[in-house]
C-alpha cells in the first residue's frame, strides 16, 4: 500500500515499503549506466537510485536541473554502501512539479550580499540556516512561556504614530491621508499605557523601525524586538530579574531542543546561563575600561561597542558568566522618561545587558510622576504638547513600573556565532537594502 508523503527523516521506518517523497534536487550524478539523484527535504536527503534502461523514468531523471521540486514514489531498501541513512530510494515514478531554471544564481561560494539577493534559495540550501529559524520560533515560544507563567498580557500595540516616538530623530515619516505619521521605534509609549490601563504585566513580541544610517554588522532598520513592562516594581532590580529568568528558560528551551544541531551545523556550544547574572555599574565600568587605557582623555559617558566587548571578557574571566548588567547610565544619554534616584540624580535607574560582548538589551525603571515628566522632558529640551497622549496617562493614578526591550536578532546572533545580524533576519532591511 502507498504511504501519504513522508518525511526523508522518517525513511528508516518504511524500509521495504512504497512511499512518497516530496523535496528538491540536491545533486544530479548522471552516469553511464546509472542515474544518481539526490533528493532534500527540510529534515533531509535520500539517495534515488535508478539503473538506466531506455525506459520513461530514465528520461524523467536525465531532464531535471538542481533545486528543481519534485515528487517521487519509490520503494525504500537497505543500502549500506550509500553514506545518506544506509538506505536509498527505487523510483517507480516522477513528477516535476516545478523544473528550476539553470543556472542557479547562487552557490556555496557565493558572498553575503549576493546570498541576501536570493534568500529564499540561501535559507532552502543551507541547512544551518533552515535550523536558526527553527531555533528562533524555540527561543521565543520559551519566552512566552516564561511570560505566560508569570502572569504576563500578551499585546499588539499599533506600529503608526501620530507623533514621533521617544524623540525625533531616528524615525520613519511616512504619509497618512493629509497628514504625516511615524513607524514605532519601539512600544515603549504603548505598553506604558498599557499598565496605566491596570494590566499588571504586559509584554509583546513585534517589529520596531530604528531609522538609523548605520551600517554595522549588528543594526538594521526594521527588526523583532521583544517588549517587557512590570507595574508595581519595588525597583529596577525586579525588572533585571524578570529578564535574566525569562532568558534563562529560553536558551534552556532552546538548546535542549536544538543545542546538538548547534554544534554541528554552527560549532558552536551553547551554555546555559546560571541567574543571577552579573550587575556592574556604569561608573565600576569606566574603572575597569580606564586601567586598560580605553578613553585616555575620559570624556565618554557610554560604553562604545569596544568597551562593550572589554567589559565582557573581563566579567567572563572574573565570573566564568557570559552575560553582564550595567546599571546607572548617566542622565545625558538616557530618555527623558528614565527614572532617576534622588541620592543621585545624574543617572538614572536603567541598564544594559551584554551577551559576549554585544547590547541586546536596554531597560529601566520608568519616571511615574507626572510632575517629574515634565521637568525631565523639558531639561531635555522637549516640548510636553507633542507628548500630551503619553503624559495623560500619568495624570491619573500610573504605578510605578520598569520594562525593557531585547533585539530577538541579536540574541540569535550571538547565540549562534553569527557575524552579523544579516545573517539573524529573514529578510533583511538596512539603509541599502529594502528589497527582496
């Protein structure tokens, strides 16, 4: 009897028996007396084997082109010799359901950008890349179970704004009807509202639009952020705690189930990491960069992404952990609606999270108070009326809260060993680059 479709990892079950594969042409060895296809799926690659005798399927087999797709009906038998499972597959049919062009515009020598061109064959032939996917969809369901665990609302806070988010600069204009409107450079604004709306937790996972001309291997302009917010917080420190947990049991998620595929198809061995992670303050920061003679005329209020990479191979050298908070950014560089101690009112109460080396995290404990908004927006040379949507809901009664916000492309970028988060996105979008 023929089996419906199956699975090319699910071969092994059907030997002796007729079934039907589904997939690509992989490689064609067509030779004098046999004809050798190698057929792929998206859990892997069977041998079909065929001895040439003038007949239709000979025919059949000698037309097809690499990546053409295909649909084989064919006895499975054991094959010591054939390296794919020890087994192969005896063709009784073939169908091309679609014949791919020659030649293929892309190979295995073929640079980044050009791989980027045709991604939908970069992500089909490679398997490495197939598995990012994979662990992507595992790393956020692990992040939605942690957040479902603790009692967190899942949202959708629209991506069309009135008014520029958060400040300015750094957003997308775009027209709406008569009048101009801006791509969310992230939900921040939102899901503030949202637990003024008395949502104790609320947390989404959606696109943010960063329009920044930076052409580095770790920005782009649209990209998966991942959106927390906490009401009711006695401090910043419940919202670094609520991070490191949920990304804890993500990356446990994710390499139980994948961490063997990891290693093989990436080199890469991923370390699961223990809470609580490393806290340092922005200013044991600069003490530590200093006394290697980063910033010798010390006039740098952040940490530039060299500094980034010194702060985590020494906590990693100190600690043997990967990851490292760093708390207390000065006020200059941080938003208007960042809270800020009164013992030190010139930084404020945020942080940053590191991963070998790399911000994928920035977070803090929000300003609550109505009155100190607007001091704080003013200090920054803002004016409230552009404003007046987000401020109104601190007007009535907003608890204190803190949140943060994580690129899903740059944990997967340095989860993986990537070099780039070209490399993390599906498609990706940067100042030069809005197509496929």
């Amino acid at each position: 009897m023929i089996q419906s479709r199956v699975h090319v990892s699910d071969l092994r079950e059907h030997v002796g028996r007729t079934v039907i594969v589904y997939g690509w042409v992989n490689t064609l060895r067509l030779q004098r007396k046999m004809q050798f296809v190698i057929v792929r799926d998206s859990t892997g690659m069977v041998q079909v084997t065929h001895k040439r005798d003038d007949g239709p399927l000979e025919a059949q087999l000698e037309a097809l082109t690499p990546e053409s797709a295909v649909r084989i009906t064919g006895r499975v038998v054991d094959a010591a010799q054939v390296k794919l499972g020890g087994l192969e597959i005896l063709p009784e049919t073939v169908e091309v359901l679609n014949l791919a062009a020659t030649p293929l515009p892309i190979d295995e020598h073929t640079g980044l950008e050009q791989r980027l061109d045709w991604r939908f064959l970069d992500v089909r032939r490679r398997p490495a890349t197939q598995l990012l996917f994979a662990v992507q969809t595992t790393l956020e369901q692990g992040m939605r179970e942690y957040a479902y665990a603790q009692g967190a609302t899942e949202m959708h806070t629209p991506k069309l704004m009135g008014t520029a988010s958060e400040s300015g600069a750094e957003v997308f204009t775009l027209g709406y009807f008569e009048r101009s409107a801006y791509l969310a450079q992230s939900p921040q604004f939102y899901k503030q509202m949202a637990i003024a709306a008395g949502i104790d937790k609320v947390f989404e996972i959606g696109p943010v639009f960063r329009a920044e001309p930076s052409f580095t291997s770790r920005h782009a302009t649209e990209f998966t952020g991942v959106d927390v917010e906490l009401a009711w917080i006695d401090g910043v420190e419940d919202v670094m705690v609520f991070e490191e947990q949920m990304l804890a049991h993500a990356i446990a998620k994710a390499t139980d189930a994948h961490g063997e595929a990891i290693a093989e198809l990436f080199g890469v061995e991923v370390t699961v990491p223990a809470t609580p992670f490393p806290r340092i303050t922005m200013t044991e920061a600069h003490e530590i960069l200093h006394a290697t003679g980063w910033d010798p005329e010390r006039v740098k209020e952040d940490v530039d992404p060299e500094g980034e990479r010194s702060i985590s191979a020494r906590i990693k050298e100190a600690t043997g952990h990967e990851f490292v908070f760093i708390t207390h950014y000065p006020v200059g560089i941080r938003p208007f609606y960042h809270m800020r101690p009164d013992s030190d009112p010139g930084v404020t109460l945020s942080f940053d999270l590191l991963w070998k080396g790399l911000e994928v995290t920035t977070g803090a404990q929000r300003e609550h108070r109505y009155d100190v908004l607007l001091r704080q927006a003013a200090e920054k040379g803002m004016s409230p009326e552009p404003l007046q949507d987000y401020l109104n809901a601190f007007r009535f009664g907003c608890p204190p809260h803190g949140g943060f916000g994580m690129g899903l492309g740059r944990v997967l970028m340095v989860m993986l060993g990537l070099d780039s988060i070209r490399e993390a996105t599906f498609l990706f979008r940067g100042p030069n680059r809005l197509t496929p």
